[in-house]
C-alpha cells in the first residue's frame, strides 16, 4: 500500500518506520528537515519537505497515487484541513487525522472523516485500569 504520513513526530516517524517494515511504500511530510531524524539512518521510505495542506507539496509526496493519507501533526486544523485536501481534492481512498479535541473530533466525524483522538483514547484507557481495579 502507498501511504503518506503528514508529521514526523513521536507518533508519525514510529508509524512510519512500523509501515515501512510491513513492506508498505511510505513518504512522511514534515516541515522540519531536523524532525525527519526521528526515522533513523536506514528509513527506507521518503521524506518530504513542506506544510501538508500545499497541494504542491502533497503532489511531490504522491498523493494522486496514495492509497492512504495519515495527518498527525500536533495541530488539530493543520490535520483537518491536510486530512479534506486529500480525501475531497484527491480522493484518496483511506484518511485518517489525529484530533487532541474530543468535541471537534466529534465534530469532524460528521463531516464523513476518519479520526484518532487520543485524548479519548487516553481517559478511556485510564478509566478501564481503574474499572479494573488497576
């Protein structure tokens, strides 16, 4: 599969680098030339340099021939806006966005995108450990 990965963060430069070992195709986009780091000497994916809502920077990535576009930049709107770019302008079949926001990501849901908050995620986790007893 050819997946694009807006962000090179914590999360973005581990999914990237865990894709990658699956066999997939993947390039990460990031604005930082020094966040590309985080994916080590022997990525064997791409990088790319640029903001993730530049059409022109999405097209360099290989957008119209994604399978998958992943945003998980630490920007709610950057990853909104990236994650409506590539799914309406391109159609990219799977997008996916990561909202810190519980309310906006609920929000954005109804506009029909997929999204991964782990601020819900977190609290859900924490309260089933304490559910548990744990």
């Amino acid at each position: 599969m050819k997946i694009i990965i807006l962000g090179c963060g914590r999360v973005g430069s581990y999914l990237a680098r865990v894709l990658v070992a699956e066999g997939h195709q993947v390039t990460v986009i990031d604005m930082k030339p020094e966040s590309f780091r985080r994916l080590g000497a022997d990525f064997a994916g791409e990088t790319v340099l640029g903001t993730g809502i530049d059409e022109d920077v999405l097209r360099r990535a290989g957008i119209e021939s994604a399978d998958a576009f992943i945003a998980v930049t630490n920007g709610d709107n950057t990853n909104v806006m990236a994650a409506q770019v590539a799914k309406e302008i391109f159609g990219v079949p799977r997008v996916i966005c990561r909202v810190y926001d519980p309310i906006r990501q609920e929000t954005y849901q109804t506009f029909g995108l997929t999204t991964v908050s782990p601020t819900v995620l977190g609290a859900n986790a924490i309260k089933a450990l304490l559910d548990k007893g744990g």
